[in-house]
C-alpha cells in the first residue's frame, strides 16, 4: 500500500482574522527551534518565515506554552478570495548533528539509539509533507494556471510567428515544429516573427546559421578563419618520356633525383602510350591510361606480280648480255 503522507504530522495552517492572536499544534517535536511559523505573501503567493525581514518585525511570535504559539500582534485575515490559509506552523527537524554520537568503545544505550532514530523519522515526514507542498505551488503558478496559454501542434504551424514570448509554454510536438531546422539552398522566407534559435542548413554553400532575433538576420556559426596569403607555386609538372620503364624520376632544375611515386606518368615515346605509376596494397607498377581502339580488319591484298617466267641462271650468262622484261617495266 502507498506510504502516508499527512501534513498533519508535522504542519498545521490556520486563517488569520486579525484578533486571535494564540495558535496551537497537535504535532511533536525535539526542539522548540525546531518549530517555524509562516506567513503567505499574497504579492508573491508564496510562504515567507515570520522572522523573514520581508515582514519588518510585524509578525514576532513566542511559545505561550508547549503547543502553543503567540503572536504579538494578530496576524490579519487574507484579502484574496482564493486564500484558505495565511498562517502555517510547522517542524523543521535539525538532522545535524544527530542527538547521539557514539565513539569507539563508548556504550551504546537504547535511548541514544531511540532519539537517534525518532529525529531521522521526524525529518523524514517533514520531507514527505513539505516536497509535494512547494511542489504543488511551482506547478500550479508556472504551468497548471496557464493551461489556457498553451500553444498546441496545430497552431504553431498555422501562425509560427505568434505568441513568442515567455508567457506562453508549447506541447512537445509544437516545440518541435517550432525548432525543426530548415533544411534548404535557399534562404528561408521571412516572417513577421522569426523562432528564437532557429537554425538554417544551407544545402548549397554547406553552411549552418541561426536566428539572431536581435539583429533580425541569418548568422553563420561555421568556425572558420580568415584566408591566408596565397602561397608560392610548386615546381612544374614533368613527363617522363623514354623508351623504356624509367626506374627513377629525374632530376627536375634544383630538385635530385628522386624514388618514383605514386602519379608519376611517363611517355613510351617507343610504342607511343602514357603511364601512370601506381601503387597499390601489394606492388608498383606503370599502369597505361591510353585507351586503345578495336583491332581493324585484315587489309584487301595488293595486286599479283606475272603468272609466269622463265629463270636464267646468271652465272652460265658471264660476258654475255640479256635481256628480258618483267611485267613490262623493267629491261636490262
């Protein structure tokens, strides 16, 4: 079963009407500091101590006897009309230090464990009565009394401009419309009143800015410094080009030699092909990047020489002239 939780334990409120002037308690305590008196400010609606100097001396109490308080003069009646109470006596039971402390080798009896205990339990009661108290009171002056200031879903996508203040408090799914980031190239069209926070991902520059609501403009919070000076051109660019793989690249104006790298191209001036070194996870390597073409087809045959002739031996003609024709072109 849920634990109790009575106030009447540990505090009791009474109306003030301006004569009565003793006040009595039915709850126990351990010290007569441990019992307060407070007094509602209407101004504030909130409970202030007696002895507070807000009050400039005008509620000075004292104990009449053990359960009875007396003011020096009468607390008035509360002039709001939903006021019941304006006047609470209460305990606050000091926890520190504990009634008891034990040492080592010291006795322990049953009492100093028994007040012990009793001042842990009346502290905790307190607990129990007076966090609901105060919590109830901030819940009910910031959100339950503004029900009718909530700012729902619906109306927050119909009129996002409206009501942009701190009087006003969102449900979840409006807090969300109302922050959601715009996600766009273009810059966002303008609105009588722009959501404080706003952020703006712009898709084309790669860039975030917010909402400056006081200077009423887009600001960028990209981090970046400003350009520096352009630096010196590097040395130029050079092909290889040899007949066969080069080993090393070479030696360029001022720069050595050096070991190849990966991008380093060279011309095959031989077969007429660029390549590119490249390295990969296992090896180095010339790679060609020049694309060839589909092998063409076969050539048509070139024309047929005679279809006949007659073979003379040269060297049984020696002194001797001859002529013959080949293809009629040709006589010696």
């Amino acid at each position: 079963m849920p634990c109790a939780n009575s106030c009447g334990n540990s505090e009791i409120k009474y109306k003030g009407d301006g004569s009565q002037v003793l006040y009595t308690f039915p709850f126990k305590y351990m010290a007569q500091s441990d019992v307060g008196v407070d007094i509602y400010n209407e101004s504030t609606r909130l409970w202030v101590n007696a002895d507070d100097p807000i009050w400039k001396g005008e509620y000075k109490w004292s104990f009449a006897n053990a359960t009875t308080i007396e003011f020096e003069k009468a607390p008035p009646a509360p002039t709001l009309a939903d006021t019941d109470y304006n006047i609470k006596i209460y305990r606050c039971t000091d926890i520190d230090p504990l009634i008891a402390q034990f040492n080592p080798g010291s006795a322990i009896r049953a009492r100093d464990l028994n007040d012990n205990f009793e001042q842990l339990q009346l502290a905790i009661i307190e607990g129990r009565c007076q966090i609901p108290d105060w919590l109830y009171d901030y819940l009910e002056d910031e959100y339950w009394d503004k029900f009718d200031d909530v700012i729902t879903y619906d109306e927050q996508i119909n009129d996002p401009s409206a009501k942009v203040d701190d009087d006003h408090i969102f449900t979840a799914k409006a807090i969300a419309a109302r922050h959601d980031a715009y996600v766009q190239d273009a810059k966002p069209a303008a609105l009588p009143v722009e959501q404080e926070g706003k952020i703006w991902n712009d898709t084309d520059d790669l860039q975030d800015y917010f909402w400056d609501s006081t200077g009423k403009t887009w600001v960028s919070f990209t981090k970046t410094g400003p350009s520096g000076p352009a630096g010196p051109f590097g040395p130029p660019g050079k092909v290889i080009i040899a007949d066969n793989p080069p080993m090393q690249y070479p030696a360029v104006g001022d720069i050595k030699p050096r070991p190849l790298e990966s991008g380093d191209m060279w011309w095959d001036s031989n077969r007429v092909l660029l390549y590119v070194y490249y390295t990969d996870n296992n090896s180095s390597q010339w790679v060609a990047v020049s694309k060839t073409g589909p092998k063409g087809d076969d050539g048509k045959p070139g024309p047929q020489g005679p279809s006949s002739y007659t073979f003379i031996d040269p060297l049984a003609l020696s002194g001797s002239t001859v002529t013959f024709e080949i293809d009629n072109l040709l006589t010696i």
